[in-house]
C-alpha cells in the first residue's frame, strides 16, 4: 500500500532512521510507487515535520542534522530510478545549480538536480554557499544557458537579488536566465527580483526551466 508506506517513509525519518528510511525508499521503488510522491509526501514531508519542531524547539540542531541524513540516504536510494524514468539522449540545456552565499541547505536543490538530469538537463551543481561571484563566474565558465539558485533561510534570500544585480551591472542579464527556489522563495519574491521563473518544487523547477528556455 503506497499511503502506508508514504506514512512509515515519513516516520523513519521523523524518527532519524537512516537505514529504515533507506529501506523504505527501495521498498517504494519495487512496488512501483512514484518517487515524487515519496520526495513530496515522504521525505519532505518529514522534514516540514521536523523543521516546525526546530522552530517549535523541540528538537535541536543534532536532530536536523540526522534528518537531512536519513532524508538524503532515501534521495539516494530513489536517485537510480529516477534516472531511469529520463529521457536518454537528448540535452535540454545546461544549468548551473547553487545554493547561496551563507546557506548550507542542499536537500532540495540535489533533489532538483536528479530532477532536471532525469529530464534531459545537464547539470553543473557547485555546491553550498556560493557567493554571486562564484556563481556567475562558474557560469560563465560552463557556458550554461540557466542558473537555479536555492535558498532556505530568510537570511539569504537577499543573495538572489544581488546576484541579478550583479548579471545587470556586468551587462549579462540576457545571457543567463535565472530561476530561483526554495522553502521560503515564492512567485511574489521571484518576480520582485526580475527572476526569470520560480519553482514551488522539483517538479515545478524542471517545468519552469523548460519555459524559461523555450524547451
Ligand atoms: C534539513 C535542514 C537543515 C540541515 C540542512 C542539511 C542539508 N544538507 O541541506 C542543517 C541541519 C544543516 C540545517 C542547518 C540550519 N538550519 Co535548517 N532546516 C532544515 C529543514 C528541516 C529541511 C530543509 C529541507 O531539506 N527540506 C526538504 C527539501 C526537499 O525541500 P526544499 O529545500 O524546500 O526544496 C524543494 C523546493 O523548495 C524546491 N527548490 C529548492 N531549491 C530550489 C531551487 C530552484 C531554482 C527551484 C526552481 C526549486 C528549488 O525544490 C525542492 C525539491 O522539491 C528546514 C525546514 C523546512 N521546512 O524547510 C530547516 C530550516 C530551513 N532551517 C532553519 C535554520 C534556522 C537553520 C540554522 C540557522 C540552524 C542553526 N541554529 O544553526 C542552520 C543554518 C545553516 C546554514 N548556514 O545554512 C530554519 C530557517 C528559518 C528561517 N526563517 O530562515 C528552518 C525553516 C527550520 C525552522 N522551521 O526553523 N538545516
């Protein structure tokens, strides 16, 4: 039963269960239940879950920690399927994927990345934390056609905006299109900063990118 399993993906890792979350997820796979469902309703489901307990403090940073383990471990056990399910052979685009000066959040924009790869996207992720200059120069490098910037915390929103700035200022605006996501980021922030498209989630991502380059 997909419902149930949904519910115990949740709870392993609620409960900080890597290898149960682990488990799970494979379990999810062989009996053909649709890993976004397990993403939405399993694995970021759980971290909702545990995020508001964080904020409720009720449970502490060692906690989140072992959450974005035990939901990372799930990501992985879902990532060859996914990979499985795309389009083979045919290039989207390039992308450039980064998570913002000062966040160390990468649950949401790995997941986005196996997203866009399983679609036909290739990826160039750089990781966490990147200032606006390591992102445009990274992307200059890589002659991507899009850069996807994720944030998580409020804090660092602000980082999308100078990172348009910065494209304006260097006189690069047409060259990148720029879509922009995260638990916080939403239409209104998106459009206010000139993005070029914002995703409520991976699906969402793949989805807008395509828009944005036309594919
Ligand atoms: C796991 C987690 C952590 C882990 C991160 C591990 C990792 N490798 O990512 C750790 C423990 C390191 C952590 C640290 C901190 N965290 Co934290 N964390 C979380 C938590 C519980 C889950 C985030 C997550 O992975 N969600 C699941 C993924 C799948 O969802 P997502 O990231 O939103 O991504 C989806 C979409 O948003 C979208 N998307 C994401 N990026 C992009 C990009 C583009 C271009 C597009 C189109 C779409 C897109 O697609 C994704 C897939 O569907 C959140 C709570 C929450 N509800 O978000 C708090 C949360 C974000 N953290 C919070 C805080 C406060 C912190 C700390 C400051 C705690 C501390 N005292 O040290 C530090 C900050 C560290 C730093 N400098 O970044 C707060 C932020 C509050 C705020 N107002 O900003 C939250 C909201 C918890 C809370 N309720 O208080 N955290």
């Amino acid at each position: 039963m997909s419902e149930a399993l949904l519910t115990d993906l949740r709870d392993a890792i609620v409960n900080l269960d890597e290898s149960r979350a682990r488990e799970l997820a494979s379990e999810g796979v062989g009996q053909g239940v649709d890993p976004l469902d397990m993403i939405q309703h399993g694995i970021r489901a759980a971290l909702d879950l545990v995020g508001e307990r964080f904020s409720a403090g009720t449970v502490f940073l060692p906690e989140l920690m072992l959450a974005a383990k035990a939901a990372d471990a799930a990501v992985a056990a879902l990532e060859p399927e996914l990979l499985k399910r795309g389009t083979r052979g045919k290039t989207l685009g390039k992308v450039l994927l980064a998570t913002v000066e000062g966040d160390l959040h990468d649950i949401g924009k790995n997941i986005l990345a196996l997203l866009m790869r399983s679609a036909g996207f290739e990826i160039v992720d750089i990781g966490v934390d990147k200032t606006s200059e390591m992102i445009l120069d990274a992307a200059k490098k890589n002659a991507v056609d899009l850069i996807g910037l994720s944030a998580l915390l409020t804090t660092t929103m602000p980082r999308m905006r100078e990172f348009i700035e910065l494209l304006e200022e260097s006189g690069l605006r047409d060259r990148f299109k720029v879509i922009v996501g995260g638990a916080p980021v939403t239409q209104e922030f998106a459009d206010s900063i000139g993005a070029d498209g914002y995703g409520a989630d991976g699906a969402a991502g793949v989805a807008v990118a395509r828009r944005s380059l036309g594919t």
